[in-house]
C-alpha cells in the first residue's frame, strides 16, 4: 500500500474556504491532498495539471466554484470546458483519466468537500502510483 | 457511611460508555443509516403512532430510554411490538430517524434476550419460563410476539403463509374468550371469500429456501 | 515555465501553535527544527514556533528578525490567510519587506483540525511549509493600486433594516439610492401589529422612520423598482435599476385615494395582507405608505386586460393617471451596496400534516399578524375563516417547517417569542383557551425570558411536543401531539390553530447572491465574510448584507445590522480611496501572438487587443486578478502577478519534495 | 402490450382472491401484461422483520433473484398487496443503500446458489403504474360505464405512501394517485382526509381493542362524509374494514354497514366487466347495493347530495399547491 501524493488545485472563494468549513466543523479526511489556493479555477491551464503529474503527483483535483457563482462571473465556465477536453487527452496518451477529477464545492459545502476528498483519496490509492505507469 | 451510588436509582449508575453501547448497538443492527442518535425527543413520533395509546412508553420514551442505556426497560417495552409500521413517524420525524426499522430491531433484540429457552422455528410456548435473565416475564406482553412467530412457523414450513390457520391458531391461543365473537367471521371466511382451512401447497424451492434462512441466521448471529 | 536558478533569499518560518489549536495534534516544534535544517538549502535561515504567531509580540518577532536576520521572505503556518493574511502582511510591511513577500499555509483549518493521526498532520504540515517556501523565494514585490471611491450607497430593500441603514448614511450627508420592489417601503414589519417583548406598535414606531426615509433630502427611493444589473467593482460600482411603471405620474399624485375608492377591481392582497384580505387593481399597500403614490397593477386591472374601464383616470382631480408610462431604466454610480433583502416566510402547504390550505381554521402566523393588525382585514377581530366566529380555543404551533430536516434544518429564532405575543393577543382579544405547542422554548433576548414567564402567568397551557397532525373533528379541529412531559398522546379539540411558519431565504435569493457577485449557504442565506468577527461584510469588497436576508433575525437583530452596514460604508466613504488588487495580469508582447483567446475569456473586459501592435494588452484598473485568461492563453505569454506559473510549480514540487523523503524513510 | 414481473403474495391465493381477479381482468384491457414469478415465496409481512432482520430480508430478496432470474429484460415488478410491495421495494432500497448489508443477504442468497443485483428491478404498486405508465387517458379509453353518482372514499393505508422509497407518490400524506384514478372512471371521489391512516394492521391479532379504536375512526369519518364505498389498494386494509367491521360494531354498540372494496374491482365495473368475475360477493358488507345503482345509472336521492353550505363572505383561502409548485420546489 503506498501513499498516493494528490495535489488539489482549489479557488479561492469556494472550494478553498469550503475547506476551511470542513476545518471548522473538525470533519476528518485524509492528508494525501496538497492544497495549492488559486485565485479562480480557470487560472489552471491544462499544463499545469501535467506538470502536476510531471513532479510526481498521482492524481489531481481541481475544485471550482458552482457554475453561476464564480467570483468572477464567468471564469469556471472556462474550466468546466476545459478540463473535459483535457481528459480525453489524458486517457489518448495512455493517463487514466481518473487521475484528474473536476468538481464545484462553495464555501458552504465543508461536508462535501470532506466527501470529496474522501473518494478521490480512494479512487487514486486503487490505482498504481503514477511513476510505474510511465515505465 | 453509605455510598452515595449505591441510593442513587440504579440508572443513574450507568457509565457513559455503557450508554452510548446500546445506542451503537440499536445503530449497527438496523439496515442503512438510522440516525437513532439524532433524536432531539421533539414528540412527532409519540404524537403520529396510531396505536400510541396501547404502548406502555412512546416511542419518543424509548429512544430516550436507549440514550440512558436503560436496556431491560426498552426491551421489557411492549412498544416496539405495538408498532402497526403504519410509517407515520419515519416520515414525520424532523431528524430522518427511521423510527419504524429500529423498531423491527427492537423486536429482535427482545426476543434475543430470551432466547436460550425459546425455540424459533416451530409453534411457540405461551409462556417463557425465565430464570436467568433479567427480562420480567411479567410486564412482558408475548401476544404480539407469539403471533410473529405464528406467521414464520408456517413461512418457514410451507414458503408461504395463510391467513385462516394463522388467525385460528392465534386466536385459540390468546384470546380464547373472543371465540364466539370470532366464529361469524370465520365462517365468513371460508364461505364468503372461498377460503380454504387447509395449510397452502408448499413452495418447491422449500430445500432452497431452508439452506437461504439457515445462512441468514448464521450471519444475523455472527 | 522554464525555471530560472533558484533566486538566493533569506527566508524565515514560523510555526504557530495557536494555543492547542494546532500544537494539540501538529508536533509543532519538530515541523520548525525540521524546516530548519532541512529546509535551509531552500534558503530558510531562521524557523521558529511560537504559542500565538498573530499576538503582538508574535508579530515582532518577525518584525524584529527582518532587522536583525535580514530576512527578503516571510512564511507563516498557521490559520486559514481568510483570516490572517492581512495581520502578517501589515508585519512584513512594517518592517520593510513588501507584503506580497509573505506567504501564509493554512496548517489548522487544513490540518491539525481534519486529521486525527498526529504522525500524519505533522508530516502534513511539514509538507505545507516546504511548499510555501519553495513558492515564496519566487514571489515578486507588488505595488497596489489605488481608486477613489464614489461616495453615493445603492442600499437595496425598504425594510426596516435598509430603511435604518439609509438613514444612517443619510444622516451623515452621502447619497443613497433606496431600492424597493413593493409600491412602499416597510417591509415585514409594517404587517405587524404588536412587537415582542414590549409590545408596542410596530406601526407607531416603524411609520416615522418611513417618512424621515421617504423625505430626506439624501435619500432618492426607488419603489416598485429592482436591480437588474451591477458592474464594477468597489468604489466604482454601476448600478441599473428597472423603474416599473405604475401607471402614475409622481409628480401629479397628490395620494388622495378617490383611484382606489373608485376602482372597480378588487383583488386577494397575498403580499401585504398575507392572502387574507383584498386590495383593488389601483392601489398603495396600506394607509400609512411612503410614497403616497399608488400603483396600477397591469395584470389585474380591466383597462389592461379588457380595454375598457378607466374608472381611475375619470375620476383622477389631478389627472396623474398615466396608461402609457413605460418601464424606466436608470443607471447609477455608487461606491458601496447593503443588500437588506429580508425573508420569505415558509409556505405552510407543504406540510400535509398540518392542513393548511386544506383546513380553513388554520391560519399561518403573518394571516394571524394581518388580523389583529387594527387597520387588517378583521379590523384587529381574531375571528375564523368564516369572518364573524370568534374562537374559543386557540393552538399556537412552533417550529412549522423549522429545526426539521425535511423543510428546513435550522431553528427561525424568532417563531418561540412571535408565538407567546400570539397568545397574548389571542388571550387579550377573545379570553379563549390558547395551547402552545413547541419543542424547546428559545428565548434569548433582553427581557425575553420575563415575557415567556408573563404569558404562562396569563394561564396560557404550554405542551411540550411537536404537533403530528391537525385534523378535523368534534365540530372544529383536533391537534394531536405526544405532550412529552407526561409521555402521552394527547389529542386536543380547537377552534383555531395558528402556524408559527420558519423563515427562509427569498426565493431568488440565489439569483441576487449572483447579480452582486456574493455567495449563499446550503439554505440560501446570503453568507457574511466572518460568521463572528466580520457579519455585515461579504467575501466581495463593497457588497454588504444586513438582516434577516443573512439568516433569521428579530428587529432589534436587523436594525442593529443595518445600522452596521451603514457603518462599515461611511467608514470606507471615510478614506477616500481604496486599494485595489495588486495581483493582476500582464502580457508579455515579445511572445503574445494575438490570438485573441484571451480577450474573449475575461469576464471583466479588462483585455484590449492592440490592432496596431497586434497584441493583447491588460487593463490593470479593470483587471480583477482571476487568472482565466493565463489558462486560456496557447502561447504562455499573460502571466498573473502572484500567482505564476514558476511560483505554483515551485510550490507543488515543495509540497511533494516532503512526501518524497518520507516514503523513502519510510522504506529505509 | 407491456410485460411486467408480477409478484402476487400470499393474500392474493387466499383472503383476496376477489383482487387477484380483478387484477387480471383490468390489466388485459390496460395493455399490462402479468408474468408471475415462478415458485415466489411469502415476503414475511411485517412479522418476519419483527423477529429477525436478516433472515427476513433473505426471504425478501429471494423473491428479488427469482424476477432477476426470470426477468427476461423486463425491470419493473409489480406487487399489488402494499405490505409485499414495501417488503420488496424495502429490501432492494437498504441493499442498495447500505453496501455491507447488501453483501450479507447475497451472502445468504448464496446459501440457494441465487444472487440478486441492487437496484437491478424497479419494485413498483399496481396503482403507480396504472397512473404513471399506462396513463390516465388509456383508462378513461376503457371506461364504458362511468361510476357517476357514487361517492367513493379513497383509502390507500399507509404503506403505499410511505416512506417512499422510489418517491413515486405526490405526497406522504395526502396523495391524490388514487383519486384521480377514481374520478378518471367517473365516480364522485370524497377528499378523504385519513386516506393514508392506518387501518390497524396486525392490531387485529394482538390487540384488538386498539384495531378496533382505528377502524372506527376511519369508517365513522367515511361515514360522516357520506360515504357509498371505501376503495383499497391492499389485502390487509380491505380485510381490517371490511371483515373487522362487524367486531368493531359490536365493540362500539354502532351499526356502520360501509362497503369496502379493492379499486380494481370498480374498475372493473367501469370497463363493463362482469360483477362476478370481479369477486364480487367475497365482502362481508355486501357492495350489492352501492354497486346496482351504478349499474343502472339512477340518479341520487336528492337527500343524500351534501347540502352546498352557504358561502358567506369570509377571509379568503390560501390556493391549494399544484403540481407545478412540487416541481418547481425539485428545481429549487
């Protein structure tokens, strides 16, 4: 059993305070993501999420705002078209697709977001660590 | 000088941990997510129940009675076996219990708690004849429970079950005085709907279905 | 995304305890010997742990090892930087190190408070900090910048909370725009007619604040109105703001009432009357309405649906009736916005249970407030259905729709006070018998607890129990409930069962949380910045909230608030100017291919395509630092000050540098 | 014609034969045909539950992996009996929901050499797919003999509404599936405010004095409201107000003659059906009466249309939820 490195990409108004939510009501989830806070989900380009993989992640998580409630109007709109289109690249050179998992947790949601990160611990720990997929 | 505990009502004495036993223990045993824990003791249920009158504690008492780890009370309780499954409080309640399976397993871990001198699967004794056990016969109402057994006998016997010898076999046993009150009705029975007074034809998948139970009683005991 | 030589700074650590808060789960002491040796190859010269980094000699400590150590960065681990961040960049700032070369890793909310094993959080946070430095010794030193800030205040709701928030604002000599969707302001608490615990008249003590509010020469109201649109940003916002026809010209109206006397239409008032009494097609809400002005409501009037009528224009002395008026649009400059959005109250109906709609007698608390209302549609008589029978056993229900998972899983707060008032004026006005059923009796509150005990002494019986069902029965209604205190079912007959319904969000709560770029919880409520220490700001600079559109709340809770929103606007007011985000983005013109991907991905049009140059170029005012446009941009040539590439790569091979080296010890 | 899995239950060979039938007779013309899963088993009632979980839920679920096994691509079972309809739709909901529980009673399936998949089969009442599948406008198709002038009191108990688990109903508590069947075949339908009350159950063998405290309760409203028939969808319902009426008369010194009847039966009637192919003449209270006069189309006594109350200028009422609010509140 190995300890699968996750790095969770999280915008800052929402999923990122959802996790101070979940914080504050003491929920408990698993230490394997790395929270990175940046200003918005559609700050992510697909290169940083491969370049995630590229220093040794085994999976990435990108937690956006619902869609209609991003700080910035319109930014997730961005990400939620992207990341998809990203996937099927991913799963094209021979990544799992798994590896990368897109989702909308507010502010409010600490109770989703432990879920979340819950199940994406899982999902990643039943796959192999990335590095022996590449060999 | 005496011990403070030893006058205090025997409850009281309970550890915490004692307490939170039973509650996990009801939690564990009923199917899904019961939320027995969550009880805020507002009344919905007592208030819903249709047959609230002939219980002996609401069950708003039992879920607080559980929360005291107060368990010879609960399970010498006739509420569980007053319960019609009518549903009322399941979807009354404001905290999503499932009032009406925890119940179920009420039932069971009473019956449980007098099982070294009750066989199950054939027609049961009236009586219970308990010695060692700390369940008070007494305040027990078996009817309730003998009539369950009644019905499993023959399911457990001939795969399904039948309602004329069910009710006759029942009402000679607990309530012989209502007999001739009953008679018209039987009567009734056989010649209005057609009904027959023979025990049904059993399932073929008898063996099957044996070997199924007997599996399930293994797990339910594990 | 090519990574330069690792730039040579001094950086220093800190590791909080924060009491227990952290030091009770993360080995704190370890995580700052460990960022110590291990880290220092990563430029860390100092690391320390300390009980309250965020006290004032925690800040000198930094402070006084800028100085002393020459320290070019900063990192703290410590709480959420939502609360924080500020704190330690004022420090750096202080002591000469440019804020933006802090950086702060959240090791409490993040860690030390979601993971039980103590070996794992503390493996954690050693993980967060080399992450935090590996991305602090690539941040760059930013300016912010600075706008003036339009001192008029778009306050939006005429309840009483955005009436005394106005009002505030106004007194101080700013404009505020007053926008309120119903023909007058007032809100909720103009329906009422007593208010707890005093039990004086909401009336007498509402209505002069109304006219100060409808004749301040500060104040522009805007009834009948909404908001259909905010752009901008704080201190600059653009408001545009839908003036519905009311068929009316202001100018002409002098408030006389002949229109209404004489309108042939007579309508049920759902909004101001509760669905309990009638209003005709032309009308103002109630008597003491600010405006005067009465509105035409198009959908029901006869002129509007059948073409013939006019019964108001006729007999109209000023002639003010306008059938043409249009919808007006206006657009307006402000620099700060309360939204005093208020509450909906629960539907009732969807509690089968319970019959209302079903069952005539039972009534919901603002049908129930609406008739002992002296100006109601009983004329203040507590009467049934029936309009002349007058009860003589009264249920109060609480908790209808509230603390109940089913409806609503939060407690009203107001409902346990709103019903023992109920049971004094049902008591006061007929001397039936009054039954209160609740589950808890909640009543916090000055004074608060002395009324609860009042009513009981009036001999009011109180049944602690949660109503099962209202059905009909022995020539009126049976309540039946287990009175929990006795452990029995009890099934009592009444005349008259009013509901004590839960408040809940507006019903376009949500659409509003979005027009002004704000947030709502799980409920709908809109969320504050800080549930204690922040509640009338929101995550969105310049978007206040005050009352019970942020959760349920009694008046002196709402006024209390609205007065602090006001507060908290003159205080911005106050300084003139603001500061702006200082993480914007740039393009880099050598590179940028102009392509136009990025100007049509911002949401703020802060991207001009150069046609001369054939480059993008960022409006820096404009841009509000979303980063969309760098994951957008092919090339690689916008980067987002503060959030780059080089910094986020650093950070998460920081982050995975420390789980590395323990797999291997782990191994090892 | 659609095929369906159809599991009739114990009640149906036995006390309810006058549903079995009519079940059969209303389903051809509906285009709803009935494949009986070969060799069922009882669903153990609320009684094997009582005594002991597993088990019970392990004779639930071999009644499951026998429709799995015989399902032959269809996914609906249809169990007319409300009890077994729960039972099954119970037993496939928590097997589903609570994975570990699920494995134990396959576990025990096992024992049998059988399996069944969670949520593999849709359980589902004969009413719901009357209403939601076959439609209203094929039944108003069928109907040749509207039940005009009488007034019916809908029951449906408590088990069908509740709790729901496939949130098939429009309400908990008061759901208007059933009336809007019985106003589809022309009969005047009663707004019957213990339509979801329970009928008593298995009081009537354990406690029979409470039975009889609620059978009173729901023939005396059906009473006051003038009331020709009470129309079930359950064996169990059906027996308790029907068979038990006589006792509970006696207990109360009351004299209620109120005939209760399975709804497949008055529709049976109104597709023109025989009466006797219906399993008419099974009930204790006879429905002769109420039935002839549908029959021959005679208009009701004045004295017994409600008296209209006269209206007086009230407050008005709140407007009743539509349909369109409950899917309104599903989006919110």
């Amino acid at each position: 059993m190995y300890e699968p490195k996750i790095i969770g990409f999280l915008c800052n108004w929402c999923s990122y305070r959802g996790a101070d939510t979940a914080g504050m009501a003491r929920m408990k989830y698993p230490p394997n993501v790395k929270i990175i806070r940046v200003p918005c989900s559609g700050r992510i380009s697909p290169e940083l999420v491969l370049r995630s993989f590229r220093e040794g992640a085994d999976g990435v998580i990108l937690l956006g705002c619902h869609i209609g409630d991003c700080h910035y109007a319109t930014g997730n709109h961005r990400t939620a078209k992207r990341m998809p289109v990203l996937k099927k690249l991913m799963e094209y050179t021979g990544i799992e697709p798994e590896r990368l998992y897109i989702n909308w947790v507010s502010a409010a949601e600490g109770e989703k977001f432990t879920t979340v990160i819950k199940e994406f611990t899982e999902t990643i720990s039943a796959l192999p660590p990335f590095v022996e997929t590449m060999k | 000088m005496t011990d403070v505990v030893s006058v205090l009502d025997p409850h009281t004495s309970h550890t915490k941990r004692e307490d939170s036993i039973l509650l996990r223990e009801v939690s564990l045993r009923t199917p899904g997510e019961s939320h027995v824990d969550m009880c805020i003791q507002c009344g919905t249920c007592g208030g819903s129940c249709p047959s609230g009158s002939a219980m002996d504690h609401t069950p708003r008492a039992i879920f607080a009675m559980l929360r005291a780890g107060m368990r010879d009370d609960v399970l010498n309780s006739n509420t569980p076996w007053m319960c019609v499954s009518c549903y009322f409080c399941t979807v009354r309640c404001p905290q999503n219990i499932h009032i009406t399976d925890v119940m179920y397993t009420l039932k069971n871990m009473s019956l449980e708690a007098r099982k070294p001198t009750m066989p199950v699967a054939s027609p049961p004794p009236t009586a219970w004849g308990l010695k060692n056990s700390s369940i008070d016969p007494k305040k027990y109402n078996p009817t309730a429970a003998d009539f369950s057994k009644t019905f499993i006998w023959m399911v457990e016997n001939f795969g399904r079950s039948f309602e004329i010898g069910l009710a006759g076999v029942h009402n000679v046993r607990h309530f012989i005085t209502r007999l001739p009150n009953m008679t018209p009705m039987a009567i009734g029975m056989l010649t209005k709907k057609g009904m027959s007074p023979l025990p049904p034809k059993r399932i073929k998948g008898m063996d099957q279905l044996g070997k199924i139970l007997q599996r399930a009683k293994e797990l339910e005991s594990s | 995304m090519k990574s330069k030589k690792k730039p040579q700074e001094r950086v220093g650590v800190y590791i909080c305890h924060c009491g227990s808060n952290i030091a009770g789960v993360v080995n704190v002491e370890d995580v700052s010997t460990w960022a110590g040796k291990e880290l220092e190859k990563e430029g860390v010269v100092v690391a320390r742990d300390y009980k309250f980094m965020c006290s004032s000699l925690g800040q000198e400590l930094i402070e006084k090892d800028i100085k002393e150590q020459g320290l070019t960065r900063v990192v703290v681990a410590a709480c959420s930087p939502h609360l924080h961040e500020p704190t330690f960049r004022n420090a750096c700032s202080r002591a000469g190190v440019n804020p933006y070369l802090f950086e702060m890793t959240n090791i409490r909310e993040q860690d030390s408070w979601v993971t039980t094993d103590k070996l794992e959080a503390t493996k954690k946070a050693k993980s967060l900090v080399s992450a935090a430095v590996g991305r602090v010794v690539y941040q760059k030193p930013l300016e912010s910048l600075f706008v003036p800030i339009d001192p008029n205040v778009l306050v939006v709701g005429g309840g009483v909370t955005g009436i005394q928030a106005a009002l505030e604002i106004a007194n101080s000599g700013q404009h505020v725009y007053l926008v309120e969707r119903e023909p007058s302001i007032g809100g909720h608490m103009a329906q009422f007619d007593k208010t707890f615990p005093t039990l004086d008249c909401s009336a007498c003590i509402l209505t002069p604040k109304m006219f100060d509010a409808g004749n301040h020469k500060n104040i522009t109201m805007l009834t009948w109105s909404e908001v259909e649109k905010v752009e901008g940003y704080i201190g600059n916002f653009t408001v545009t703001i839908r003036k519905r026809a009311r068929f009316i010209e202001e100018s002409l109206c002098t408030g006389c009432g002949v229109c209404w006397e004489k309108c042939p239409k007579k309508v049920v008032d759902d909004v101001f009357e509760a669905g309990l009494g009638y209003r005709k097609a032309v009308y103002t809400p109630f008597p003491q309405a600010v405006p005067k002005y009465p509105v035409i409501d198009h959908e029901n009037c006869t002129y509007f649906q059948k073409g013939t009528c006019k019964a108001c224009e006729k007999f109209c002395p000023t002639g003010a009736i306008k059938f043409d008026q249009q919808d007006e649009i206006l657009t307006v400059k402000v620099g700060n916005i309360i939204l005093a959005t208020g509450y909906d109250l629960f539907d009732a109906r969807k509690i089968p249970n319970y019959g209302y709609g079903r069952l005539p007698n039972v009534f919901t608390s603002l049908e129930f407030e609406r008739m002992t209302n002296a100006a109601g549609p009983t004329m203040g008589k507590v009467v049934l259905r029936d309009g002349v029978t007058q009860p003589k056993s009264v249920a109060v229900i609480h908790c209808v729709g509230s603390r109940d998972k089913n409806y609503h899983n939060y407690c009203s707060s107001i409902c346990c006070m709103q019903s023992l008032k109920f049971a004094h004026l049902v008591k006061e006005k007929t001397g039936g018998d009054v039954y209160q059923f609740y589950i808890d009796m909640r009543t916090p509150g000055k004074s608060y607890d002395e009324f609860y005990q009042k009513i009981i002494h009036e001999g009011v019986n109180m049944i602690r129990g949660k109503v099962a069902e209202i059905i009909e029965g022995e020539g009126g209604l049976i309540v039946q409930a287990e009175d929990t205190l006795v452990g029995k079912q009890r099934r009592i007959p009444v005349d008259m069962v009013i509901l004590s319904a839960g408040l809940e969000s507006r019903a376009d709560a949500k659409e509003v949380a979005q027009k002004f770029g704000i947030s709502c919880s799980a409920d709908d409520w809109f969320i504050e910045r800080h549930p204690k220490l922040d509640p009338v700001a929101t995550m969105t600079d310049g978007v206040f909230v005050a009352g019970a559109c942020q959760g349920p709340k009694d008046i002196p809770a709402s006024v209390a608030q609205g007065a602090a929103a006001a507060a908290r606007v003159l205080s911005i007011i106050g300084q003139g100017e603001i500061e702006i985000e200082a993480a914007t983005a740039m393009v880099d013109e050598i590179t940028c291919v102009g392509c136009k991907q990025c100007v049509a991905s911002c949401p703020y049009q802060a991207i001009q395509f150069l046609e001369e140059k054939g480059k993008a170029y960022v409006q820096e005012a404009l841009c509000k630092g979303c980063g969309t446009c760098v994951g957008t941009c092919l090339p690689k040539s916008i980067t987002l000050k503060h959030f780059t590439d080089e910094q986020i790569v650093a950070e998460m091979i920081g982050a995975m540098r420390v789980m590395k080296s323990f797999e291997m010890t782990e191994v090892a | 014609m659609s095929d369906y899995i159809f599991y009739p239950g114990c009640s149906m060979e036995s006390s309810a034969k006058a549903y079995y039938e009519s079940v059969m007779a209303v389903c051809k013309p509906l285009g709803i045909g009935l494949k009986e899963i070969e060799d069922w088993n009882c669903c153990g009632a609320t009684e094997y539950l009582s005594l002991d979980i597993t088990p019970a839920y392990a004779l639930i679920a071999r009644n499951l992996a026998l429709a799995e096994e015989q399902a032959n691509g269809n996914k609906t079972i249809i169990a007319p009996c409300s009890a077994c309809y729960l039972n099954l739709a119970k037993a496939d909901h928590y097997m589903h929901d609570d994975k570990a529980f699920g494995n134990k009673i396959n576990e025990a399936l096992a024992a049998g050499g059988m399996h069944y998949t969670p949520g593999k089969l849709a359980v589902r009442h004969l009413l719901d797919v009357i209403i939601n599948e076959v439609g209203l406008d094929k039944v108003k198709e069928n109907v040749v003999k509207p039940l005009a002038g009488l007034r019916i009191a809908p029951y449906l108990g408590c088990m069908l509404p509740r709790p729901d688990y496939g949130k098939r109903y429009s309400d908990t508590e008061h759901p208007d599936e059933l009336d809007r069947l019985l106003s589809a075949l022309g009969a005047e339908v009663i707004d019957f405010p213990l339509k979801t009350h329970c009928c008593g159950g298995h009081m009537t063998q354990i406690g029979p004095d409470t039975a009889f405290e609620m059978i009173h309760r729901l023939i005396s409203s059906a009473d006051a409201l003038n009331t020709d028939v009470i129309v079930t969808v359950c064996p169990m319902c059906q027996m308790n107000l029907d068979a038990f009426q006589g006792q509970m008369n006696n207990h109360f010194k009351t004299n209620f003659k109120i005939p209760v009847l399975f709804f497949t039966q008055l529709m049976g009637i109104a597709f023109g059906e025989k009466a006797e192919s219906l399993g008419f003449g099974s009930e204790f209270v006879s429905a002769a009466e109420a039935i002839s006069r549908v029959r021959v189309q005679a208009p009701k006594p004045a004295e017994d249309a409600p008296v209209a109350k006269k209206k007086t200028p009230g407050l008005p009422m709140p407007p009743l939820r539509t349909k369109t609010d409950h899917t309104q509140e599903a989006g919110r």
